[in-house]
C-alpha cells in the first residue's frame, strides 16, 4: 500500500500467490535434495538463505518513492482505434 497505492489489490494477490506457490514447491525441492543428498542439514540452510535474501531485499525497497507508471502507456478501458 505505500508503494503503490493504485495498486494495492494487485500487490496483495501477487504477494499471496507467491507465498501459495513457495508453499507448494518448497516441500518438494527439499524432498528432491534430501533423496539426492542425503543430507537434512542442505535444505535449512536453504531456507536460511532464503530468509537473509529477503532481509536484505528489505532494505531495497523504498516507500517513500511513489511508483510512476510507464510512459507512452494507455489508460486501461480506453478503446484506440487501429490506424
């Protein structure tokens, strides 16, 4: 919401849909590298950095910057007519 206000609906629901899919797909890539492994240790230091990535990735963002749209975009809902 403080980065892009407009479009707070939309960040939320790719934000949900990430966490969805990390939820889906972490459980097998840690199967997948303990049964090629062999090693329960490799997939928490994984997800340990993972985690410090996002920490990190934290620091990046920037709300006091209002998201500017592309220029040279069309409105959305307005129809143009093919030239």
């Amino acid at each position: 919401m403080d980065i892009a206000p407009k479009y707070s609906g939309t960040a939320s629901g790719l934000m949900n849909t990430g966490s969805a899919f990390a939820a889906i797909v972490s459980p097998l890539v840690a199967g997948f590298v303990i049964d090629a492994t062999g090693n329960w240790y490799l997939p928490f230091l994984m997800s340990m950095g993972l985690l410090l990535l996002g920490g990190f990735s934290a620091f990046l963002m920037h709300p006091e910057r209002p998201f500017t749209e592309a220029e040279g975009r069309l409105p959305v809902g307005r129809v143009v007519a093919a030239e």
